[in-house]
C-alpha cells in the first residue's frame, strides 16, 4: 500500500483538479451524465478547495458510475479529506542528515461501493543538513570524576552553525502541490553532565543537556499551488535567546555509534518573526500582505495597505510556561 499512495495521490490531484476546472461556474462541484434519459454513465467530481485553499478542513471527492432510470451505482470513487490521523517519521544518520516523512488525513479508494484502499491523503517528505556547529574547541572540555564507584562526567563548549532544509506536500484533499526550503543560524553553547565512561572504541553514557542559543535567525519560503493559484509566505524569524534541556543516551561499540535524545524543556524570549504573504490566482489580480509578530502582538496588513493589530497568546510564553515532551529522535552510525 505504501507503493501505491504517491500514484494515488497524483491521479486525484490531476483528475479532480481539471473536473472541477471544468465544472460549474463556481468550480466547486461537477456532475454529467453520458447516455439516455433511461440508462447510461454518469460522473460527479467535488472540492472544497475552492472555497479557501488554507482552510483548515478540506475535502474532495470523486465518482463514476452507471445509472438505471432513477437509480445510481458507483462503479470507482475517491474521496480526500484533511481529517484524520497524523503520523511524523524522522531519522538522523552519521552525516547530520535529517529525513522526515509526514502523513495525515484520510484518502480512500472504493471499487462498488466498497473500500478496498485507505491511505493519507497529504504526504509531506522533507531533507535537512546541518552545517557544523563549528565549535570553538575541536574537542570537548571533559572533567571526568567518581563518586564512590560511579564514574560521572561534566562536557562543554561552543560554537556556531548553520542548518538547511527542503520540503515537497502533496494534498490530495486541497488538490494541491508545495514546495518548501529554509535555513537558519546561531551561536550556541551547551554542557551536559550525566554517569558514563568512554574510550575510542568503546563507551556508554547518558545524562542531562542544556543548551543556549544566541541570536538565532531563521528564513522559510513556503510556495504552494491549488486549484485558485500560486500562493505562499516568505518568513523571517529572530530569536535574540532560546534555551533547550534535552536528555541523552549514548553507546559507542568499536566503529558503531549509537545515540537517543528527547527534549524535556524549551524557552525562548524576544522572537519576532516578520512575514511576507502573496497571492497570484488564476483569475483576478494579484495580492500580498505582510505581518509582524512579537510578544503576542500580531500586526498585519492586507492589500489595501490596512493595518490591524490582534492581540493572541504568544509561542514564547507557551514554551516557557511548563515542561513540553517532544518527538523522540534516534541516531545510529
């Protein structure tokens, strides 16, 4: 199943898209029939996505069939919707590379009115690198000591770097294709502590991390194309401080490493992010719009150059309000 669900999310994409390009004024539904007014084919296509690409919810269907005077029977449909389970995979390998894979909403294909295919209906794969951090020492600082018969440790040092990433969706219920790519920079410094002894073959550890971020500054660029037009976001984030406590474990055996980590804690103060919104449909003019967001304050203006200020509850406080368990990362080389 899993070798079938990026065709099948490119036959709705394409089938859909040009039914309901050629539907009813509106191009949010299409229905025809193929034959007499007592029997033949008919077929009927529909989308929500005309209504608001960015919606939040999305749903869009598609069926054929025969008829017999008054009645109906579907011979194949499809039908996308946004809603649905949510799944994100990650690996890291040895070269500070990240792959992901995202899958959410709801696609199911059905053969006489039955369900023989269920799969996401948006498929997100996405590409990281991560550059460095080139830290000031080539090694470490370790301070290694025992208490009773228990080894423990003590690491630090600092550095920057620089990461970048690459992204492509398809959504089958939005009937629509996104491109995404960014990168980001920082100054760090972390140290860590924890029970372990290591060597250059072998060694096992595992402890505590705190990390700080110093002027960290994010870029996005987020295109995306749909039924309506081309539309997307150019950001640009800044964090003056963030912190991040994680904890970690890791096993070196001979040439094989192996490490897990997951963050326990995040903070940050004074991000501001500013964001560039543009819109080109296929039909009217096109627009942009831009917003700036800090502090809980958002500040936005639309086309017609008017401003508004909306006052909501900020991710900083959100993060600095308590604990918060992430994803689990596992790194093996």
């Amino acid at each position: 199943m899993k070798t079938r669900t990026p065709a099948l999310l490119l036959a709705t994409l394409c089938l859909a898209g040009a039914l309901t390009a050629a539907g009813t004024e509106d191009g949010k539904s299409f229905s025809r029939r193929f034959g007499s007014t007592k029997a033949g084919a008919w077929i009927k296509a529909s989308t929500s996505a005309m209504d608001d690409a960015r919606a939040q919810k999305a749903h869009t269907g598609l069926a054929t069939g025969i008829y017999l005077f008054k009645h109906r029977f579907e011979a194949v449909g499809f039908d996308a919707s946004s809603e649905g389970t949510k799944l994100a995979l990650g690996y890291e390998d040895k070269k500070e590379r990240s792959y992901g894979l995202e899958m959410e909403g709801d696609l199911r294909l059905r053969l006489i009115g039955f369900t023989v295919l269920r799969a996401p209906s948006k498929v997100t794969v996405s590409i990281g690198k991560e550059f460095g951090p080139l830290e000031i020492c080539p090694r470490p600082l370790t301070w290694r000591f025992m208490l009773g018969p228990v080894p423990f440790f003590i690491k630090a040092n600092a550095g920057v770097g620089l990461e970048v990433s690459a992204s492509l969706s398809m959504d089958a219920a939005r009937l629509s294709l996104g491109l995404g790519g960014g990168a980001s920079a920082y100054a760090q410094g972390w140290v860590e502590g924890g029970v372990g002894a290591a060597s250059k073959r072998f060694g096992a550890e595992a402890g505590i991390r705190a990390q700080l971020r110093f002027g960290q500054v994010d870029v996005e660029a987020t295109p995306t194309i749909d039924p309506v037009g081309l539309h997307g976001e150019l950001a640009l984030q800044i964090t003056p401080i963030a912190f991040r406590l994680s904890l970690f474990a890791r096993v070196k055996l001979v040439f094989k490493k192996i490490s897990y980590s997951r963050n326990i804690y995040r903070w940050s103060a004074g991000r501001t992010r500013f964001v560039a919104e543009f819109a080109v449909p296929f039909e009217g003019q096109a627009s942009a719009g831009g917003k700036v967001e800090t502090n809980g304050v958002e500040i936005s203006t639309d086309p017609e150059h008017k401003l508004e200020l909306t006052q909501r509850k900020s991710s900083d406080s959100e993060d600095a309000g308590g604990q918060k368990a992430e994803s689990t990362s596992a790194q093996q080389s």
